[in-house]
C-alpha cells in the first residue's frame, strides 16, 4: 500500500476514537493529525475531581513506508484495527517491543 493510504487509514482511525465520549465530561479528546511529518496521536487532557490527566491513548508513525506503533492503549489493538483496513503485518512496526523482542512477532520488525 502507498503511504498516502496509509495517511487516510490512520486519520479515519483516530477521528473516529476521537468522537467517543469518555465518561467524564471534563477530559477533552484530541487527535493530533500531523501530515507532514507522519505524527498522529489521540490525546485526553483534561480533570478527574481534582486531579489532572493528560494522557496519550494511541501514537503512530509512518516511517520508510511502514506504520510504527509507538503506544497502543486500545482494547482491541490498533494492530488489529490497521489489519482489518488491509494494511500488510510486514508494514506494521510494534515499536512498543524492543527491537530484539520484535523479531518474535508476525509484524515487521523495522
């Protein structure tokens, strides 16, 4: 796949996160999109009570052609999400796991 496709695969991903509501109606969802240099983050900022969060929930890169998962704190596993999409294992870089680790994976391991 083209990284062009892979762009609107991830942006159509962390918009629709991005519209659920989480419980607290303080904690403000944000999905970073930055195209130009293949960041995309969705974000929650905002207070519990009297406590502040500020959080990420999902970071993913585009690097040489491949998507770089750097934090996954979905349920289902954005992995899997990008899988459903069509997006090849051999594209998909579990950059969580260390890169001795990542050999033992089915993805890519750079």
């Amino acid at each position: 796949m083209a990284v062009e496709q892979y762009r609107q695969i991830i942006q159509r991903l962390i918009l629709e996160r991005s519209q659920r509501r989480l419980a607290q109606e303080e904690i403000e969802t944000q999905a970073v999109l930055d195209t130009e240099r293949d960041h995309y983050l969705l974000l929650h900022t905002g207070w519990r009570g009297n406590n502040r969060t500020h959080g990420c929930s999902i970071h993913l890169d585009i690097k040489d052609g491949k998507i770089w998962i750097q934090h996954d704190g979905t349920e289902v596993g954005i992995a899997t999400l990008l899988l459903e999409q069509g997006v090849p294992k051999e594209d998909i870089v579990l950059a969580f796991h260390s890169p001795y680790m990542r050999q033992f994976t089915e993805f890519a391991t750079q």
